[in-house]
C-alpha cells in the first residue's frame, strides 16, 4: 500500500512538472517576440500600488495575455489582473 501512494504521488508531479513549463515555455515565446511584458516589470508597475500587502507571485494566462498577481494582508488574499501586452492593471479583487 505505501508503495501505490508513492507511486501516485510521482506521478502527479512530472504532470505538475509539464504544466509548469508549458506555460513558462509560453511566456518565454510571447517575450521573444516582443508581444508581452516580463513579469519583473509587471511587479515594477504592480508592486508600488499594493504597499502594505505581503507578495505571492504572478501566474500567466497565454489565452487571456495577462498576469495575475497574488497578495495576501490579513489573512485575505487578492488578486490583481494585469494586461501583459500593456502593463495596465484590467481587474482587482477586493
């Protein structure tokens, strides 16, 4: 039994492992070609804005061409939707 569990439990990470590369492979691509801003100079448009707030990191959407920063302050997360073409801020949760 602690085998199977341990089997399973490698399994699911070279999905993990693909997934993640899959979309970094695509901010890469989009970066190369000048489509999309990188996500560090997201974070210097972004960041400033949500002082007080404790920074979690970006997640990129390809279909969308946004990122989406993840801050937490007092125990509540938010999240802010930024346009990575642009750099401009498209949502925010509250």
């Amino acid at each position: 039994m602690v085998l199977a569990l341990s089997v399973g439990g490698t399994a699911a990470l070279p999905a993990q492992a693909e997934a993640q590369n899959g979309e970094q492979g695509q901010v890469r691509k989009e970066r190369r070609a000048g489509n999309i801003l990188s996500s560090r100079q997201i974070e210097k448009i972004v960041l400033p804005r949500m002082s007080g707030m404790q920074y979690i990191g970006p997640e990129y959407d390809p279909a969308a061409m946004a990122y989406r920063l993840k801050f937490i302050e007092n125990g509540k997360v938010y999240y802010v939707d930024v346009d990575a073409r642009t750099g401009r801020i498209i949502g925010q949760s509250n």
